[in-house]
C-alpha cells in the first residue's frame, strides 16, 4: 500500500468515526467545528508552521471536541501521542520538522475531502475554524 493510500485509509476511518459520534455539520457544533478546521488548519501550518498550528489547537481543544480530535488525528498521522504531540513537534530538528511538516499537509488533504464528502462541511465552515487564529486568540 502506498503512503497516499495509507493516509486516505485513515483519513476515511477517522472522519467516519466523527460522523458516527457527532453527525453532520448541520447536526452538531462539534462536528462544524471539525469540519472547519480540517479545511482551515492545513492553511495555518502554511501560514504560521506546524508548531504553532499544534500549539493553537492544543489551547483550542480545553474548549471544542473538533479541536481535540483533530489533534489526535495529527497525532496519529505523526505517529506519536496526542498527549506528547506538542513537545515532539517543538523538538524536531530542522530538517525533520520541515519533512513532517509535508507530511502532515500530505494527509490532511484527504481529511478536508472527507470532511466535505462525508460530514457535508464547507468552506464556510473554515471560517469558524479560522476566525479565532486571524483574530490572534489564543
């Protein structure tokens, strides 16, 4: 299986297992909000880079479900503990940090597809995810 049809497998799995618990993005807010953001975070590690990404969702998701559960889907992506996502990333080296960090944008692609597809989140739906980080709340 190729490292594509891995991340899509996963990604299908992940996102299924979200709308199996919470619906749709008309049905749940937890659900919207992690539709949202997986259309809008590959967009803030562009913006702002991976560690700051985590970090951001990290304080996010004390607050949001769709925020803790698309760090444990990072997590998985990355191969590491969600409990141990923040310091991992925080201590790649250069060289690794930017690797991972393709990596990570690699296979989000299909978590924003599936988000569309299965739980019917649009682009709209980012602005949720999105307002917090351009207004710069933490």
């Amino acid at each position: 299986m190729t490292r594509a049809q891995s991340d899509m497998k996963r990604a299908y799995s992940d996102v299924s297992a979200v709308l199996r618990e919470w619906g749709p993005v008309s049905q749940n807010p937890h659900s919207r909000r992690y539709g949202g953001l997986c259309h809008a975070v590959p967009v803030m590690i562009r913006t702002c880079g991976l560690c700051q990404a985590v970090a951001f969702l990290d304080s996010k998701a004390k607050q949001d479900n769709g925020d803790a559960r698309l760090l444990e889907h990072i997590a998985g992506i990355a191969g590491v503990e969600r409990s141990k996502l923040d310091e991992w990333v925080a201590n790649l080296p250069t060289t690794e940090y930017m690797l991972n960090t393709l990596r990570i944008l690699d296979a989000l692609v299909f978590y924003k597809r599936f988000a569309v597809s299965l739980l019917k989140a649009e682009a709209a739906d980012a602005d949720e995810g999105a307002a917090d980080h351009a207004s710069g709340a933490p």
